[in-house]
C-alpha cells in the first residue's frame, strides 16, 4: 500500500500545534506496519537548517493557478532519514513559504494552501511515486480531493488515487465562512477559482474536501458523532448527516517509546507501575521548579497546554478560589495564554504565593515533569476533537478531570467505586457545578491511597499506541480505495 500525506505541518521541522505531532507519529507508525508512506509539506523559511538536509527530487515543478500564470516550485527530498521514518518531500517556493516568518496567518494563507494541494497531485502526475491514497488534513489541503475530482478526473495517472480526509478541527481558513453573505454563500460543489480571484478566498476547502474526499475521519469517534448536532458544527452538521456513511473516528495515539516515564530523561526520576514511590520524587521537584510549598500530602492539580475558552478554563475561573480556599490543594498551569486567561493566572499566582504556580508560554520540556509529579490535570473542555494531553497525562499516572466530550470521552474511563474500575473522573454537562463536583470527588478519592494508587496504575496500562491507530488507519485505506473503485 503506497499513501502520500499532505499537511501544513510537521514536527520537527514546522511544528505549531498538535496536528505537526500527528504527521510525524502517525507516518512513523504506518511505516512501521509495512506501509509505503510519505510526507508531503511546505519547506517553510522557519526550519532550521540542522534539520534541513535536503537534496533535489523534482526541479521547476510547474503548478496551474487557474490563470495563464503558473507558479514555479521545487520537490526536495530529506536526506538520510532514520531508518523508522517515512520518506519526506518538501515543496519549496521562495514567495510564498521560505519568505515568511511562520506557518500560518497570513491574508494569503488560501493561496499558499492551495497552492500546496495543487503542488502535491503536480509532484505525482509528473514525478515516480504515485500513491494508493492521498491523505489529506484540515482546511488547508481540502483543496486537494476537489481538485483530484475535478480538473484532473480525467488524468490517466490519478484517476484511481483515492484520498482520505482526517479533520482534526473545525478551522475553516481566511474567510470569515460562519457569517458570509448569501453572495459569498459557497455551496462546495462549483468549480474552484483561480488563486488570485477574490471568488478563491471565498471558497470553502475544509467543506469542499468533506464533499469530494472518498471517506472522512475525525480524531476521535466521540468527536465524529458529535458533529452530526448543531450543537457541535452549527453550520456543518446537515453535510455531515447526509455524508455520514463516509464518516469515521480514530483516535490520535501516543508515541509510547518517547513518552516512558520508565526511561524519560526529562523528568527527576524514573518510574513505572511496580515503583510508583519513585514518581513522589517528581512532585517534590515539580514543586520545587513552581516555588510551591513542598508537601507529599497536599493534591497537586495541574493545567497543560494552550490555554483559551475551548478548554474550559471559565470553569477553572468561576470555581479555583473555593476550591483553593476550602479543599487544600495547590495549581501548576503551563502553556501559551491570550490575554484574558494570561491575567486571570498571573494574578491568581500573585494572590496566592506558594499555592499557585505558572508558566504562561510555550516549553516543549515542562509538561513532561508536570505529567510526571503533579496528582491530576484538569481538563473541562467545551469541545476536545482528540485530547492529545490526557494521553500523555495518563501514561505518566497523572490522573485526568475531563469533560466527557470528544477525544476525551474516548480516552478516560470514569472512576466508578462500586466496580473499582476507571482512569480518571469526567462529567457531563457543561457547568461550574458539575466540574466542581467532579473535582470534589475526585480529591476525597485521592484521600484513599491504595484506592489512588490503583487508578494511576489503570491510567499508565492503557495502551493508546499509534501502531494501535495505524491499524485502524490501514483499515480507512482499504475502505477507501473500495469506494474510489466502487
């Protein structure tokens, strides 16, 4: 089976946000499994130059914009890859990505998108590999199934590449599509306009790929079901009823060998189930890193990742002064924040020195020591299509408090103590009450220690692996190339 995946973004070379670390592991896993799989992404001006060792594979690759004018690129190929990593091309154009100071938002953004999901169907009529199947990823190359279906339907070469579309969220690109104008309504199914027409930047791509794409998943099954309701993609739902039977979820996995707490070189000290006294030695030092006061006994909750209103944080912010002032507990939060939840935490610190820590921007190496000392995190979010961060808590014995909602829904077991089962405490509504009480019970569990330590050793043997998802991945494959024929 031959797959090419085109994406914006892949760690390590342009890595922004959790969809880079799904180009990077998820290829890895599939090649893993026997699968011929390669990469296709921008050679952004941002990568470094110690890992941009690339060697040419297609030169002067010319690429249709709709108009007489075709824009000139370059294909280069990653030299020496490890051996586990797939192969991986990257498209190089000066204007409109070596040029720029970062991967997205720019008032072009369409165009340079477009530009690669042209570039990519250009690289296999014209280059040696030609895939099974093009797997395609969020907005940015949605454009791709249109154009495969479209303007090269009747291309000898492509005409039986079937292509897969994972939606990792909702982004819809540079134009505003929930409050367009009846004029600017794109209905997805007309033929897409030339780069630089005003009609291009009102075209739709992230729908345009959910129509043409031959099957469609999301990051999570919860997370497909969920944008069935209005509730959840008030206005995408109706397409996502009448495509339903090309709908799936797969849950995003976890790359088990470099998150170990067993041999993490990140954190204090090593741990796994049958030492968990070791991991008390990270709560000490995670404590120590936050100039929090040094205590075994006191719960430690902790807040990872990037912190805006999808996550929930107006729960965090309607209850952590009764829950700091009555249950006893201190609060580490690590991760970029707007402003809004920048000054809330910042002042929140302030308020209450020894109890409360912060790190209010990105570090690729903290939430590691997190997960490894702190009790629980807390993840109350409105929406959550996959919840990398509760995997990667759950694998450290960082016991989650999730709303059961998306990724998370799939990923945390409810504590149940009728049954003795459960890996961590979600609730259901969307409410500072429920959240509360969740947190509640959650600490008076915590207060039974044999009972607690069970709960972490339930969290840390679950396996959500990525060569797990691959397989369901292999299987997407399969089905689509069925459809594609069919």
């Amino acid at each position: 089976m031959k797959v090419l995946f085109v994406c914006a973004e892949v760690a390590p070379f342009s890595a922004v946000g959790g969809l880079a670390q799904v180009a990077y592991f998820l290829p890895k896993a599939l090649k893993e499994a026997g699968v011929d799989i390669r990469v296709f992404t921008p050679k952004y001006g941002i990568i470094s130059s110690n890992l941009l060792r690339v060697e040419n594979v297609l030169e002067g690759l010319k690429v249709p914009t709709g108009e007489a004018q075709k824009i000139i690129c370059n294909v280069k190929v990653l030299k020496s890859p490890k051996k586990e990593d797939p192969i991986i091309y990257f498209l190089e154009n000066m204007e409109y990505y070596e040029q720029r100071a970062n991967v997205y938002n720019y008032s072009d953004d369409h165009i340079r998108f477009g530009l690669l999901s042209r570039a990519a169907l250009e690289f296999v009529r014209q280059g040696d590999f030609v895939p099974d199947i093009i797997h395609v990823n969020d907005w940015h190359t949605g454009y791709l199934p249109n154009y495969l279906q479209t303007d090269y339907k009747n291309d000898k070469k492509l005409q039986e590449i079937a292509t897969v579309f994972s939606i990792h969220n909702l982004h819809q690109g540079v134009f505003d599509f929930d409050h367009a104008s009846e004029m600017d309504y794109d209905d997805g199914k007309g033929p897409l306009a030339s780069f630089f027409s005003e009609r291009f930047l009102k075209q739709n791509s992230l729908k345009r790929g959910i129509i043409h794409a031959h099957l469609i998943n999301t990051v999570s099954q919860t997370y497909s079901r969920e944008l069935l309701t209005e509730e959840y993609a008030p206005r995408l739902y109706k397409l996502f009823r009448e495509l339903r039977g090309k709908f799936y979820g797969v849950l995003n996995g976890l790359d088990y060998q470099n998150f170990d707490p067993k041999k993490d070189k990140i954190i204090k000290s090593n741990y796994s189930t049958n030492n968990l006294s070791s991991r008390e030695e990270n709560k000490v030092d995670l404590q120590k890193e936050f100039n929090l006061e040094v205590s075994q006994h006191t719960p430690l909750l902790a807040i990872v990742g990037r912190l805006d209103d999808q996550k929930g944080l107006d729960l965090v912010m309607e209850t952590i002064e009764f829950i700091l002032a009555e249950c006893n507990v201190q609060l580490v939060v690590c991760g970029p924040a707007d402003n809004k939840h920048r000054d809330f935490f910042s002042d929140l610190e302030k308020q209450h020195p020894g109890i409360v820590g912060t790190h209010l921007m990105f570090d690729a190496t903290l939430p590691r020591k997190i997960f490894a000392g702190a009790d629980i995190i807390l993840m109350p979010s409105k929406y959550e299509p996959g919840g990398i961060v509760a995997l990667e808590a759950l694998r450290y014995g960082c016991v989650p408090i999730v709303r059961a909602t998306g990724g998370l829904a799939d990923s945390v077991v409810d504590y149940d103590p009728t049954l003795s089962t459960g890996t961590g405490f979600s609730f259901k509504n969307y409410s500072a009450m429920s959240f509360l009480a969740t947190v509640i019970r959650a600490l008076e569990t915590y207060k039974n220690k044999p009972v607690w330590k069970k709960i972490i050793k339930r969290a840390m043997d679950q396996d959500f692996s990525w060569d797990k998802s691959a397989k369901k991945y292999i299987d997407l494959y399969r089905r689509s190339q069925l459809i594609c024929i069919g």
